[in-house]
C-alpha cells in the first residue's frame, strides 16, 4: 500500500478510530448523557457510518454546507455549532425541510429574522460564553438572555432547545487534574441557568462539548448532551494536555523524503504547512515540533521516538530534526510518517484519507467543496 504514495497522504487507522468512537459511546452511555459528536474533525460520510454503526443518531456539524452533506447522506438530526449566518437563509429553509434541524445563535434580531423567512421548524440554542471569550452571551446577563427566550417562545417557527456551551479553553490545560477543573468552573453557570428557566420551560437542555473534559469526566451531572469531536482521531495537542496517549491517535501524515542535511542531522520532507496546518507545540526546552515521525509497523506504525519531530514548516517544505543521526533507512524517495499536532486541521489540509490495512480511500468533506 505505502508503494503508491507519492505525495502528502493522511492514513488513517481504522482499528483504532473504531475504538475511540465506542469508548466515547461507552462513556456517554454509563453516564446517561446523549453523545453528539461533533464531525467537523473528521468531515467523512465514511467515518460518519463507523458513527452510525456504534448506535449514534445525533450529531454537530461546524457549518451548513457540512450539514447538508451529512443530510444527504441520512443523518436526521443535526446541529449547527456555529452562529446563524442570515446570508444562507436559503440552505437553512432547505435543511429545515429535510432533516430535525438545530441551530444556534446569541442575538435578538436574528432570532426575528430566522423566524420571519423559515417555512419549517427549526430548534434553537443559545449559545453561552462560558469562559473561552470567543463568542457567546455572558451567562451573567441574564436580561439578554431573557429578551432572546421571550422572542423564541413568541415565534412560529423556532423551538428553544436550551443552552449551548464549548470550552475550548480546556485546550490550554496540561493535565486532566486542570481539565477537570475548568470543567466545573464552567458546567456551573450553565447548570445555574437551567434551574432558572426550567420551571417556566420545561425540558431545557444544556449542550456542551470539548475532547478534552468528555475525554476525562465519567460524571455530565445536569448535561444533557455532549458534543466532542476531535476524540474521534485525537492528536498530540490532546496528548500534551494528557487525555489520551500516543496509542490513541489515528490518523498520520506519510512524507516522500526529498533531501538529506547529514552535517546538521536533518531532513527535508515533503508536506509543509498546506498539509499539516500551522500548530505546533513547545517541549520542555522549548523546541517547536509540528509533528513527531512514526515508523510503519505491521499493518499501522510506531513511536520512532519523540527527539524525531517535524522541527520548521513552510509551504511545500518539512524540516526534520534527527538528533541521534539520520537511519540508513532515510533516503530520497523513501516515506517518513508524521503524527499532527492538531488533527483537525490536517484532516481539513489534505482533505482525505487512505484506510490502513486495506489501502482504501475515505471522503471528506473539503474535497466536495
């Protein structure tokens, strides 16, 4: 299989995505929480069927046109984790009609507006800032928080759904002690809001999602559901925040060698920043590493070692630092495979993957655009 690379190619370990997704399906299950996983990590119909084969039947896209794919493909209930953009109005009438569509939004007005031009139900969260400060109502402001109900409950087409919540500071934790903290820093003012409004509105739901506090919590108490994503092929981000180990990523960047630098123990491969993204990471002494080699093993690979790391990218170009030597092994022409710092953005760089053991090929929704 790895004789026909010869460019940048994500692989992808089916043995280990499947497992992840039924350990995160198993989690959800012993704490009796709804588990929507959020597929814009992955972005494949392919996977989404692995999904589909461990029981899922809900789940979040990051945009509209990724939840028309996925609707194409039969999924019935998606949410929308991103705010209402008014100016696809038009794909948002044409979901509504077709699937239990959720969508999201912080703002009054567009509540009316959303109200006025659909012709088919649509439910509706608030989307809540419980700390990351990238969008959001403050849940300390409860006057807006009561003006955009009081507009949902007196519209025609949208039902409240509840409270909508990412903690994407948890990214910034380097251990789960540390996740779990912001855990509860954060499900708090969420669980507050609930109680507030559940009298009144019966059958609030809080919605809320991140790898890291779904990877480490075995408790959701007040959560509904959860909406992790990036568990679904994990990355060394997630390593270094300690929620999941080397074993648990899934998915690596084959590199075709193309120059040696013996006197500075390096290597140039190719795939820069258009296919793994620009993340990285700082160890302890503070060397940059976009992506730490893997050496094929059996039928997926192995640890070649963390002082082998993808040390500088450009566009085309990868430099690999090598300080024990550089292996006969490594020639021109030869591959070199990397884990990604943030899967994610790799999975959106190359835009699809090839399945190990079997060689074959898996979509992504990028390459549909």
């Amino acid at each position: 299989m790895y004789s026909s690379i010869k460019t940048p190619t994500l692989l992808l370990d089916q043995s280990r995505c499947i497992r992840n997704i039924e350990r995160m399906v198993a989690r959800a299950q012993r704490a009796g929480v709804t588990l929507r996983p959020h597929f814009k990590t992955h972005q494949s119909r392919v996977i989404g069927h692995w999904f589909r084969q461990a029981g899922v039947q809900q789940i979040a896209t990051s945009s509209l046109g990724m939840a028309r794919y996925f609707a194409d493909d039969g999924w019935q209930d998606i949410t929308v984790a991103f705010p209402v953009n008014l100016r696809e109005i038009e794909l948002i009438r044409s979901l509504a009609a077709k699937c239990r569509l959720h969508l999201l939004t912080l703002d009054e007005d567009v509540i009316s507006q959303l109200d006025r031009q659909l012709d088919s139900p649509a439910g509706l969260y608030l989307k809540i800032d419980v700390g990351t400060h990238r969008t959001g109502i403050d849940p300390n402001d409860l006057e807006t928080i009561d003006r955009c109900i009081e507009a949902i409950v007196r519209s025609t087409h949208l039902t409240w759904r509840g409270f909508l919540a990412h903690a994407g500071h948890t990214y910034d934790a380097r251990s789960p002690a540390a996740v779990r903290e912001i855990y509860a820093e954060t499900t708090a003012p969420l669980i507050a809001l609930k109680e507030r409004y559940a009298a009144a509105l019966p059958g609030v739901q809080i919605s809320y999602g991140d790898t890291p506090s779904c990877s480490v919590m075995d408790r959701f108490d007040g959560i509904d559901e959860i909406r992790p994503g990036n568990f679904v092929f994990y990355d060394l981000m997630q390593e270094q925040i300690g929620v999941c180990t080397h074993d648990d990523i899934v998915v690596a960047v084959a590199c075709p060698v193309v120059a040696l630098h013996p006197q500075r123990n390096e290597v140039i491969v190719y795939g820069g920043g258009i296919h793994f993204g620009k993340d990285a990471l700082l160890d302890d002494q503070g060397q940059r590493s976009y992506g730490m080699a893997v050496w094929p093993h059996q039928s997926s690979w192995r640890i070649a070692g963390q002082e082998v790391r993808l040390k500088a990218l450009s566009q085309e170009h990868g430099v690999v630092s090598m300080p024990g030597g550089i292996p006969q092994e490594v020639s021109p022409g030869s591959l070199l495979f990397f884990l990604p710092v943030h899967s994610c953005m790799t999975a959106q760089c190359l835009g699809r993957y090839t399945i190990i053991p079997d060689g074959t090929t898996a979509d992504h929704f990028a390459a549909a655009l």
